[in-house]
C-alpha cells in the first residue's frame, strides 16, 4: 500500500466517523422532542383532547340516573336520592319516587330559624315522581320533610359537601327579616375566583355554582318562565366576556345555551317580547380597537343577533375622564373608553338608557333611530370633540343635588307622579374620584357612594334628586367599582350592593387593577334599607386566606323556586344549543416553527372537544412567570398539514382558542403553541421573549 | 489531528448520551381494584404530604412580581395522606357508596377517615372526590387524609366495609 491509498483510507475512514457522529447527533435531537414535526412514534405519545359537551353529558347524566332509578323499587318514605345531580349547584337535590297517590307535593327545608325556612309546592300528577330540593345547607345533613297531596310526610335526610375552602365570607351585620323583602339574595361573583351564591337572611349560603367560570361579572335574570339566564362558561376576554348565555335552574339543568359571538358582560335582560338586551363588544373587538361599548338584542328563538347599537357612532371615544378602571398600557391594542355596564329598556318611552362609568354618563337613545334622548352626568370634559353632547345634558334642580360619578346599575322605577314628562330612575352612584380631572379628583380615603334616585323632566330636560342613602356611611360603603342599585317592589325597600370596596389594612384605596389581579383585597357591602333610610338587612363580605377577592358585582332579592323550571323530566329534553359561535380563523402571518424553542411554557385552564370544536383557555409563561403581554397561536399540524391559528390574547399571558376542527383535512394533529410575551406595558417597544411550546395533546378530526 | 481526533470523540459521546437521555422512560403508578357489589373501588397511587403549598408568581407590567401563596398543613405531628382513587357503579342498583365506610389503615390497625372538608385539594391542583356520599358513575380523583407521621413509612391499607362486602386494598 503506498502512501497515498493510505492517506485516502486514513481520509475515509474520518469521513465516516464524521458522518456517524452527524447521524447519532441528529437522531439525539430528533429523540430529543425538539422537532416539532410528528411522526407516528411522537403523536402515539400524546393524549387526545377530552370530548366535552355540556349538553350531551348533562343528557348522559339523567339517562345514567334513570338507568339506576330503575333497578330498584323506590317509595315516597324511601326514595332515590341524587345530590347536585348537574355538578354545578351542590346546595341542591333530586328526589325520586313512585306513588300510588300522584298530586302535588309540599316541600319543606328547615332553616336555622322560621325567616330562614323554605317551602313550596311542586306540582305534579304521575306516579312517577320527581322533586327538585334547593335552598339547602352546605356541609349539612339537613332534614328535608315532604308531604304528597294524600297529607303523608316523610323526612328525607340529604348530606350536602362543605363549602369549598376558597369561599368567600359572608358576615351578618344586621337583619331584621319582617321589613325584609321577602326571597333570598342572590350574590353575583364579578371574577372567576370568587363564587356566585345565595344567601338568606342569615346571610348563611343556600346555593352556590361550582363552575366559577359562569355567571359572573354580568347580571343574572330570571326569565318569565322562571328560568334563570346567565353567562356560560367560554372567554372571549378577561375577565368576564363571555361568549354564550345558559339558560338553566337552580338545579344546574341546562335548557338552552346562546352562542353569541359579540360576547356579552355586565348586564342582561329579558325584553317585552321575550328577546334579550345584552351589553356587548362589536364582534369583530380586536380589530375595531374598543371594546365593551355596544349594545345588542338576541332573538330568543334562533340565539342571533338581530340588533346592535354601537355606542362609538352615538357618543365619542375619545373623551377622556380620569379614572382608575384602565390597567397601565401603553399603546393599548383594545380601549375600553365606554365599559358599559347596563343597558336597560325604556318601554314608557321606546328607548334604551345604557350607563358608562368611565364617562359617568347615563344615556338614553331612541330604540328606533339611536337619537340620544339625554345624557345624565356631571357636566365637566365637554369640550373639542365632545361638546356637540352638551345640548343633551340635564340641567339639575332643587336642593340637595350631587350628580353620580362611575356609576352602575341604573334602573327605571315605578311612576309615581303620573307626569308622563317625568322618569325616575335608581342607580348606585360609586363617586369615583368625583371629578373629571385628576388634580380635583377625591381622594379613596374621603370618598364614599351612595344608592340614589332621580327624576329627569324629559320635557324641560332637568333633573331633580328625590333620594338617596350612603353618604352618611362615608368610607364604610365606598367602593370604587362594582355594585348594583335595585327597588324592591313589595316594600318599597331599596337593595344596594356595593360591590367592589378596595381596602390596603382596611383602608380604602382605588387600585382596581390591582384588585382584579388579586394584588390587594376586594371586599363588598350589601345593604337593604327601607324608604325611611331604616337599615334592615346587612352583609360585610371578607376574603379569606385562599382569595383575597370577595367582590359582588351585582345582588338581587329572588323567589328561588319557580314551578315553571322545573316541569322539564329526566331524560326526555335534551338542552339545545343556538345562536353563533366566533370561531378563531387561520394566520396566514405567522409561519409554524419547526421545532419547539425558547422558554415559553403553555398551561391550560381548560382544553376539550365539543363536538369537533377545539376549546382552549391557556396560559403563556416565560420562565415560571406570566407577563402582561403576550400574543399565542395554536398550531394543528398532522404528518401532511400544518394550520397555524390565531387566537384571543388577553393580559398576563391569558389567551383563548375556538377552533373549528371540522373544516380541517382528516387526520391526527399535534397542538402546539407558538407564542411571545413582551416585557414592560408598552405593546409597541419592550424586549420580546419568543418560543414554541408542545402541550403533550392531540385532536382527532374523523 | 489528535485534537479534531479528540473533539470528534467528545461529541460522538454527547451524541450516545443525548440518545440515552432521550430513551429514558417513567414508571407507573401502581394500581389496584376491588369489587363491592355494585361498585369497582380502584387505587391508583397515593402522596405523602407533610403540608401543601402553591405559588403563583405573576409579573405584571410594573415589572413587581406579585407573588401569591397558599398552604394548608395537618395537625402538628400528622401528614396528610392524598389518596388517588377510582370509585365506579358498574351495575345498576341502589346502593350507595359511602365514604363513612371509608377508611386508611395503619400497621397498628388504626383506622383514620377522610378528612371532613378536603376541598382544599383543589386549590393545590388536584382533582378531588366530592364528599357527599356516591349514588353513580365514575368519580376518578383524591381525597385526603390527616394520619400520624410515623405511620405513614409504614404499611397502609385503604379498606371499605358496607352491607355489601367489605374490601381492603394495600397502598405500600
């Protein structure tokens, strides 16, 4: 061999040791999970997405109770018994029975005391029987007597679950339940980690739902058929945009699910003809570049919107009040200059008054035209671009007058003066600041809200306050944000809620940013009082060591039972689904990494398969933390296809998915996330830490 | 050459580790089932816990981390003891699963209830059994018991006794 086959050998065999070097390496980094593209191997390691269907599984539930019911005998002295047998309100029963005496039943719930006792009659006429038992204790083994229509009782003994640990505290202040309106008081939950509940006039819980994720930060309003009709469970937008509306009992029944993809938040309510006015967004908020300041009317039977009302095209988005509701971004993709919270039908006058606390502005527009009848509220900050509102204000008359500042809840009130040229409202009147400007704004420590009512003089345009209560409790009721202002027509008392009090060591501040991330405590008030000012229910609501956050955002004094709601038999009506979804649509400006780099790590909230809609409630996080920007896109990507969607960013690396599998290719996808987050709170400037997150699921689409 | 020859070498076993580490795999939990007239009682592992806590650390736009914590500790001297289980009806009837029958069951034949009110399971991230007796379906979650320190290195039983039958099902 000479010299230089030897060198060529010696060349070679280098050669190869390089090659298989390369091979091991990239076989290293294949094995490794960097490569985001799948193979048969990786997708067989992933989990497929849960299928979760609300109203398919609550429909499988009654079929499964049925199917036990069946096997044995039950009897009136010894029925079957299904605590919260819809999970979402464990403060409630179903009772199951045959009777050779059909008729109806009288079921009664022993309370602490007689004010606290609760009784109705159920109406039916089979020998099959089914009761619905609410308005129980929690973590109590109560005694439930039931009488048929023969005069035979029985006791019924139902072991409820103890009040989960992160429950907020209601403490009892004051009751006096004979110059109470009668019912109990139904405590709205403003953020998902509080609770929604009803209390008594022990304010001792008689019904809570589990599912924190529904029926908050919106009002919830019994229907004429008795029904209850709240927000559902998906986010569009933190915190409380939601896109659907349950209509449900108190036995967590689900009859019917809208799907509105405007998404709805803060207020509802049912009108004249049945179809429901809702406070919304425009549909397509995240690239008009506001949000919360439209109005909609949903057709009761088929769940779409039928009408809007956008407010930026009647008011003007551009003045600019000092308060504290913003959180501090600079250059923010979504302004929520209006954040209306109530929208409230006119019927005396075929109008709509809608309240925005960010502009103290209460307005009432013509349904027909959107004309503004008149805006009540302080006249400050007219100017330039606003002024053109000023020949709307109400000039303010009579002694004793203070106009409201951030306010909630305004509601029209019964005539009294027969003057069809005059309307009297009630509202919760927060005080915010009580200033347009910063510089004169009141401070959280001086200030204080109070309920109020005024009568506006449609024809000479002036507005006269005819009563009020809360200024005389200072800082004891201030808060800041939140709250709910209702008469009560049976006595004539007056329910306020002041919903939102933010205390630094029980002092009040005005952070609600902070509050709403749970940085500092949120506390409420809810107070009744008679017209005479007589305080005859009270309630302090406190955190407790798992949730700083006890807000309420609205109360209402209800009759729980409605015979009406509870016709509906096991297994024969399924709940139905109506209206439209907002789906996420593909990006077509973001291109899906081939690998999975950087130091995002995705979490979920939620994750599930309703019927081949991919749900997604995620969170991006960047090194253990989450940041206040951020910007996800959910990757689907099978061995052939690869679908990069956007999705619904919100603050502190909170996002939301809505994908519509069924318009995709056949096949087995890997989900992955692309996503960035931005140091700082300028959404234009700010380092930006960028990756690709597996999440160890994939979803079949048949 | 020596130093290519050295470097090649260096990487061709970063390559045969990195395969290694990429093949490593994680054991299972151990799992066990016992049938009581109408309903399957399945373990499917257990923790030791001497307290619970959760951390949640949040940077907000201020660049202030905003750190919330929780915990929940036994009585001084106990762990809490979170039993995963799988409690199904597998037949239609009308008995009822009661968790008073319920109970963990020490080397000394102590018997120790679940808890109360363990719904602070939640709150630490696990998915937890309701408390109130079991009529159907499938309940998949833990619950959680206050047991004595020393016991808990020691073998354990998880036992249930109704008018049906009785069962008791080794946790270690």
């Amino acid at each position: 061999m000479n010299a230089s086959k030897a060198g060529q050998l010696h060349k070679m065999r280098w050669i190869i040791i390089a090659a298989a070097i390369i091979l091991l390496a990239l076989s290293a980094v294949l094995l490794s999970g960097k490569i985001a593209l799948p193979t048969k191997h990786t997708m067989a390691k992933l989990q497929e997405v849960p299928d979760d269907d609300l109203l398919s599984s609550q429909f499988e539930t009654e079929q499964e109770i049925l199917s036990h019911y069946e096997a044995s005998d039950y009897t009136f002295d010894a029925p079957f018994v299904v605590v919260d047998p819809y999970d979402l309100n464990p403060c409630s029963a179903l009772v199951l029975y045959e009777t050779t005496s059909p008729g109806d039943v009288r079921v009664m719930i022993p309370g602490k005391d007689e004010n606290s006792s609760i009784a109705y009659t159920h109406a039916s006429n089979t020998e099959y029987v089914e009761i619905p038992v609410i308005c129980l204790y929690p973590g109590t083994e109560n005694k439930v007597l039931l009488e048929d229509a023969a005069g035979h009782r029985t006791m019924v003994t139902i072991k409820t679950e103890p009040l989960p640990v992160d429950f907020q505290k209601y403490e009892l202040v004051y009751a006096d339940p004979v110059l109470m309106e009668p019912g109990m008081t139904l405590c709205i939950a403003c953020f998902e980690h509080s609770y929604t509940a009803l209390i008594d006039c022990n304010a001792d819980v008689r019904g809570y739902f589990s599912n924190q994720r529904m029926a908050h930060g919106t009002s919830i309003i019994q229907l004429k058929n008795g029904n209850l009709l709240a927000t559902g469970d998906n986010y569009k937008q933190v915190p409380y945009n939601m896109t659907s509306l349950w209509e449900f009992n108190w036995l967590g029944k689900v009859f019917r699910i809208y799907d509105i993809p405007n998404a709805v938040h803060h207020d509802i309510s049912e009108l004249p003809d049945g179809n429901i006015l809702a406070v919304s967004n425009n549909v397509d908020m995240f690239t008009t570049g506001t949000r919360e300041d439209v109005a909609i009317i949903i057709d009761r039977a088929s769940g779409n919107v039928i009408r809007t009302f956008d407010f930026r095209k009647i008011l003007e988005e551009t003045r600019d009040p000092y308060h504290h509701f913003h959180p501090d971004i600079v250059n923010p993709p979504n302004i929520d200059w209006m954040h209306m919270n109530a929208a409230v039908y006119d019927a005396e006058h075929n109008s709509l008054i809608v309240s925005s606390p960010t502009q103290s502005m209460v307005v009432s527009i013509l349904l027909d035209t959107s004309k503004i009848n008149w805006i009540l509220g302080p006249h400050e900050g007219y100017e330039n671009s606003s002024a053109y509102l000023k020949d709307y204000l109400l000039t303010p008359v009579g002694e004793n007058f203070e106009w409201q500042w951030c306010q909630h809840a305004p509601s029209v009130l019964p005539d009294t003066d027969h003057n069809p040229d005059t309307l009297d409202l009630i509202l919760l009147d927060n005080g915010q600041n009580k200033s347009f400007y910063q510089q004169t704004a009141v401070a959280a420590k001086d200030n204080y809200s109070r309920g109020v009512c005024y009568r506006i003089d449609l024809a000479a345009k002036t507005i006269e306050q005819l009563w009020e209560y809360g200024r005389e409790r200072g800082s004891d009721c201030y808060a800041t944000f939140l709250g709910d202002a209702d008469y009560l027509n049976r006595t004539q008392n007056r329910l306020f809620c002041f919903g939102g009090q933010l205390r630094v060591n029980d002092v009040p501040v005005d952070d609600i940013v902070e509050g709403v991330f749970g940085g500092i405590a949120i506390r409420s008030r809810i107070v009744e009082v008679t017209p005479d000012k007589q305080v005859v229910f009270e309630v302090a609501v406190h955190e407790n060591p798992y949730s700083p956050s006890s807000e309420t955002y609205q109360t209402e004094r209800i009759a729980p039972y409605s015979d009406e709601s509870f016709v509906s038999q096991l297994g024969l009506t399924p709940g139905i689904r109506c209206g439209a979804y907002d789906d996420n649509e593909l990006d077509g400006t973001v291109k899906a990494p081939n690998v999975f780099v950087g130091n995002i790590v995705v979490q979920f909230n939620r994750i599930q398969n309703e019927n081949g809609r991919l749900i997604i409630d995620g969170v991006l996080q960047y090194k253990g933390g989450t940041y206040m920007l951020g910007r996800a896109n959910v990757i689907l990507r099978s061995v052939d296809t690869t679908y990069v969607f956007q999705t619904y960013n919100a603050m502190n690396g909170r996002f939301f998915a809505y994908i519509d599998t069924t318009r995709l290719d056949s096949g087995v996808y890997q989900i992955s996330v692309a996503g960035a987050i931005r140091e700082g709170n300028d959404t234009q400037s700010g380092t930006i830490h960028k990756g690709h997150a597996p999440t160890g699921y994939k979803i079949t689409v048949p | 050459m020596r130093l290519i020859k050295k470097t090649l070498l260096l990487w061709l076993g970063v390559g045969c580790f990195a395969v290694l580490f990429a093949c490593g795999g994680a054991g299972n939990a151990a799992s066990e089932t016992a049938t009581i007239g109408a309903w399957d009682l399945a373990f499917a592992g257990f923790q030791v816990k001497e307290d619970l806590r959760a951390d949640t650390n949040d940077v907000q736009y201020s660049g202030v981390s905003v750190r919330n914590q929780i915990s929940e500790s036994p009585d001084q001297g106990n762990v809490f003891l979170l039993v995963h289980i799988v409690v199904e009806k597998k037949q239609a009837s009308a008995t009822v699963f009661y968790w008073d029958g319920l109970s963990i069951q020490d080397a000394d034949g102590n018997n120790y209830h679940r808890m109360e009110n363990d719904s602070f399971l939640e709150n630490f991230g696990y998915e937890r059994l309701m408390s109130t007796d079991l009529t159907l379906g499938k309940n998949d979650g833990y619950i959680c018991f206050e047991i004595p320190k020393e016991e808990a290195s020691k073998p354990l039983s998880l036992c249930y006794q109704s008018d049906e039958g009785s069962c008791s099902i080794k946790l270690r």
